[in-house]
C-alpha cells in the first residue's frame, strides 16, 4: 500500500484537501495512507524558527537545514543513504512532473513530499536528504504545498482501487499523448448551441471516428509538441523517473 508524508509549514492545508472527492474516498477505504506533519515540529527554538537570511545576500528568506533533514529523517525512517522511501522536493528547479511520473511513484510503497516556502531551501538538505526534485510546470508558485497537491492527485488515481473503474486513468489523455476531445450532457439545445449531431445518431462507428478526429485536430492545434514528443525531448527514452 502507498504512504504519503507531507512536510509543510502549513498542515492545515491538506486537511479539507485530504477528505474531499475521490482521494477522500481513497483514503476512508484504506487504499492509501496520507499525513502532513508541521515543519516546526522539528524545531528547537522558542520561536520555532524555520527560515533565516542568504548567505550571498539578495531579497527574502531562504529554510534553514535542521528542521527540514530532522523532519525528512524522522518521517523517512532514514538516517543513512538506505532507501525505504522516495524523497521528493517540489521546485521549480525539478524535473518535470507528468502523469507516466505519477505512474511510477503510485508503485512505491512510501512517497514523502518536501514543501518549502520563502525564496527555497538551503543546497544542502538537497544533498543530504532529497532524492529527485520534481516541478509541475514553468511557473511560481508561493511554496510547494499547492504542487504537492496537485502530485498527491494525479498519483493516487493510479493507486489501484481509487477510481471506481481501473481503465480511466489509463484511457484519460496524456497515455495516449492525446487532447481529450470536446463533450457533451444535457441539455441537447443550451442557448442556442447544440450537441454535434453524431453524439446522438447512436452510430458507435461514426462516433468513435468523430472522437479520435477532434482529439487529433485539438492536439495538433494546441499541443503539437505531444504529437513530436520524442523528437522534443531529443530523444529521451521514456519510462525513467
Ligand atoms: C517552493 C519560490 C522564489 C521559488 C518556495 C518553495 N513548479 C513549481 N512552481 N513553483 C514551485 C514549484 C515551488 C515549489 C516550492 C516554491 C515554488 N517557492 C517559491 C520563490 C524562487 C523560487
């Protein structure tokens, strides 16, 4: 079964985060395990210091080590370099996080995730600490808590069990290196815009034909780079990470 250890300023962020929708489900069940715990916990100071000023200089504040490797030790279960868990540091510095990514980590059994705030985290509890450094994509956010959620999602569909049907997080786009194409429920006419026809001649042949059509179209259009994604990556295999 797969654990998931959150290390954060913030607990209280994951608690509705944890309850709600399908990994709330996932976690009443028993099919996952997911806790956060609060970085100053691990502090030793009155005023449960976990950040302090750059060496080098420049503008904010960046974690100091002790709390984060004490935290990361304890949580782990790890005081060498023998692994029984999977470290993760969410960064902009990371490799990118994707869904064949969110496939593999769902087959381990401990997954602990490292979120820091402030301008980031001192090199060395990357060094000491850390296995990967993993980014959800080109942009900043605030401090890892809301990337982690956003790993924490897209991993525990793969656990088994946690969709009600195993095929859909297989079948949902990126596997395919697709666009999902546009969809449809009722009403048939809404202001004036209605269903495309062939979702409802009944016609599975036609439809299935029409789907794949608009998927392509879609992700030539807006994703060309799925389509090429091999030649985009130089050619790296897939299936590391
Ligand atoms: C932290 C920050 C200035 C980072 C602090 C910790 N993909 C992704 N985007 N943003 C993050 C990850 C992320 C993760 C952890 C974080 C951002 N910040 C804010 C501020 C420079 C770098």
């Amino acid at each position: 079964m797969l654990r998931i250890d959150v290390i954060t300023i913030f607990p209280e962020l994951f608690e509705p985060f944890r309850k709600l929708g399908v990994l709330g489900g996932a976690v009443e069940k028993g099919l996952l395990e997911l806790e956060a715990h609060d970085l100053r916990r691990f502090t030793q100071d009155k005023h449960r210091t976990v950040d302090d000023i750059p060496y080098g200089g420049g503008p904010g504040m960046v974690m100091k080590p002790e709390p984060l490797v004490e935290a990361i030790e304890a949580i782990a279960g790890r005081k060498g370099p023998e692994r029984n868990a999977r470290v993760v540091l969410l960064s902009p510095q990371g490799t990118p996080f994707s869904q064949e990514v969110a496939e593999n980590w769902a087959r381990d059994e401990h997954l602990v995730l490292v979120c820091g705030r402030y301008e980031g985290i001192d090199q060395r509890v990357i060094e000491l600490a850390v296995d990967q450094e993993t980014s959800i994509g080109d942009y900043v956010v605030s401090g890892g808590e809301v990337p982690a959620m956003a790993v924490i999602e897209a991993v525990s569909r793969f656990v088994p069990g946690v969709l009600g049907n195993p095929e859909s997080a297989r079948t949902e786009s990126f596997q395919e290196r697709m666009l999902e194409g546009p969809q449809y429920t009722r009403p048939v006419d809404y202001r004036g815009q209605i269903v495309p026809p062939v979702l409802r001649s009944g016609d599975h042949g036609r439809i299935a034909d029409w789907r794949k059509k608009q998927a392509r179209n879609r992700t030539q259009e807006r994703r060309p780079d799925l389509i090429n994604r091999d030649e985009a990556q130089q050619r790296k295999p897939r299936g590391e990470d």
